[in-house]
C-alpha cells in the first residue's frame, strides 16, 4: 500500500514537472518567433491561459492547443497591453533618473512617492495577466481591475512577491532549471493566488446580488 502510494506520488511530480517543462519551452519558443519583443506578451498570456485551465478545469487539457489558440487569437491586443505597461514602466525609470539629479528636500519628497509608484507598477504587472486570462474586459480596465485587485488584496501581493523572490532565488541557485520552469512555475503560482482573490469578488457580488434581489 505505501509503495503504491510513493509511486503514485512520484508519478504526479513527474507529470507535473514534464508539463511545467512543456509549457515554458512553448514560451521560448513563441516569444522568439515573436523576435522576443513582439512575442513576450502573447506567449506569456498563453501560459498563463494554460495554467488557469490547470486550476480550474483539471491538468487533462490539450497543452500545445489552448497554448497556440491564446497565441494567436491574443496576439495583438495583448501587444497592446504590453506597450502601454512597457511606456508606464519607462516613465517611471526616467522619472527616476532625473530625480537624481536634483537634491534636497525636492528629491527626498519625489523619491518617496515614485517608490510609492513603483510599488503600484508591480502590484498591477503581477495581477494583470491573471485578470486578463480571467475576464473579457477592454484594454484600459485591465489595468484599472488589476490594480483594484491588488489594492484590495494586498497579502496576496505579498504572497506573490514572497513566492517570486522564493523562485528567482532557486533559479539563480540551480540556473539549469531556469529553461524549464522559470515561467511556467511562477504562472501557476501566480494565477493560483489570483483565482483567490477573484473568487472573493465573485462571492461579494453574489451575496450582494442576493440582498438587492431580497
């Protein structure tokens, strides 16, 4: 009975391993057919369409399919997506470097609130490829729902931040799993903390949806 139970345990990490192996060469592969900078986006939310079909309706999915379906039917808007968060992104690196470049009491205030802007930079890049897997919205209130969620959610923030740092620290220990799990992993990880915040949200608009109703 327990060496039926250890080889079924085995199996499991095996089949999860090989898949998460799968998917994240699936990226490199889509993102450099994309000469990276077109191709980064689209993939990314192809892995991230993967692993939210993994949570929610079982790891028995056909891989490479969802993977090139979101791919191809993604591909633009997600670009677009991605180019408003790259120009948001180098906004905020060249309002670093001019801040330095001023001294004084000038330069202590703005540098306090620009870390305040980084900090809601990266809460929003973490949740907006869940949100954009998960809901049909327009461009702009991806990013507005992003952020909410993450306002409103912000010790699955931390999780999420705790678990990346967690991940980058493994991969920089043992770099030859970087190839085979360095986006794959995180995804999962990533878009399980999501799903919870976004299961909160849909249980608030029930409950509220039943009281209006009542």
């Amino acid at each position: 009975m327990e060496t039926n139970m250890m080889t079924g345990k085995l199996f499991w990490i095996c089949e999860w391993i090989m898949r998460l192996a799968f998917v994240n060469i699936l990226w490199i592969l889509f993102t450099a057919s994309g000469l990276i900078i077109f191709g980064i986006m689209p993939a990314s939310v192809a892995v991230f369409t993967v692993a939210r079909k993994w949570i929610t309706q079982g790891t028995d999915i056909p891989i490479f399919k969802t993977f090139f379906h979101a791919f191809r039917t993604e591909w633009l808007k997600s670009n677009n997506l991605g180019l408003i968060l790259g120009l948001s992104g180098g906004f905020l690196f060249f309002d670093l470097v001019y801040i330095r470049t001023i001294h004084g009491p000038v330069q202590t205030g703005s540098m306090v609130l620009l870390m305040i802007a980084f900090l809601f930079y990266i809460m929003t890049c973490l949740f907006i490829l869940p949100v954009y897997v998960h809901y049909d919205l327009k461009l702009g209130q991806y990013i507005k729902q992003a952020f909410l969620i993450g306002v409103s959610n912000m010790w699955l923030f931390l999780v999420m931040i705790a678990g990346g740092v967690l991940l980058a620290t493994l991969f920089y220990i043992i770099p030859v799993l970087a190839p085979f799990f360095a986006i794959a992993l995180p995804a999962v990880v990533f878009m399980r903390c999501s799903l919870q915040a976004f299961n909160r949200i849909e249980q608030k608009q029930r409950k509220l949806s039943g009281q209006l109703s009542g």
